[in-house]
C-alpha cells in the first residue's frame, strides 16, 4: 500500500518528532543498538548538518500529518548521511517518495552507506538504482558498512 506524503523542508519545530522517528526506525532495525543512549548525538548531529547547508527533507502523512520519515541530504556532493522511516510506514511509499525528492535535487549522483546488518535497506537501495560501491566502516560505530551510489543515467 502506498500512501500520499507531503514534502517539506525541516523547521526546529519538527526535531522532537524527527529524533524520537529516528531512535524508533534504528532502534527497531537494528535492536542490538542502544539508539535511546545515542539522542544527544543525533540532535547535535542533525543541527551541524544543517548548519553546513545539508537539506533537512520531511515526509508528513498527507492523510493525518504524521511524520512518516525524513532524508537528510548534501546537494552539492550528493551525500545522505541519514534516511529513516518510521517502521508503521515501512513499505508504505515513504522511503520512496524521500528518495526520488534526493534525486530530483540531487540529479547526477547520491551516495550513501548502509550498515551491513540491515540488509532490508541494502535491498531498497539496490531496488533503486543504487550500485554497492565497496565496503568500509563507520567512523563512530565501527560497523561494517557498505557504500553505495546511484547516478543518472
């Protein structure tokens, strides 16, 4: 089933709700994790981003105006360093309706990492286009990731 979202930049309004969005997708996608434990982090995270000019994008429910997932994206190197869906959207159009909005800034090329213990997001990149590049490691966890890339054809 595939729902309607609405598209819309991040205001300081939204980070309550994007950062428990965000503990509630990681925590369920990869339960071992203590995502609770990491929210300062992720707040400071975010606020930096966005200071540096990476876009903030928001996907609401257009039926109820729930935040269903966000993306956060570099237009000028085509990075998303985080994409998180709220599980209740899970296969619901939510990822992506946030990814052909990074497209669509981002035309030429988008790059990313994926942990390699969410396979389900491997899966979705893949779908998309995305071509797994190498494998590499995050800096902060020490999980082994892979790097993925899509370009235009």
């Amino acid at each position: 089933m595939t729902l309607r979202y609405r598209l819309i930049a991040f205001d300081t309004a939204h980070l309550p709700e994007l950062t428990d969005l965000w503990i509630t997708a990681w925590t369920k996608a990869m339960p071992a994790i203590d995502f609770e434990s990491r929210r300062t982090w992720f707040v400071d995270h975010l606020i930096a981003m966005r200071d540096r000019g990476v876009d903030v994008i928001c996907a609401f429910d257009a039926a109820n105006g729930t935040m269903a997932g966000f993306v956060t994206l570099d237009s000028k190197s085509g990075h998303i360093d985080q994409l998180a869906v709220a599980p209740t959207y899970w296969a619901k159009g939510a990822a992506l309706s946030l990814i052909d909005e990074a497209k669509r800034r981002s035309p030429r090329l988008l790059k990313l990492e994926v942990n390699q213990d969410n396979p389900r997001a491997a899966r979705f990149y893949e779908r998309e286009g995305f071509t797994r590049r190498a494998a590499s490691a995050n800096p902060v966890s020490g999980l082994k990731t892979w790097r993925y890339e899509w370009a235009q054809n």
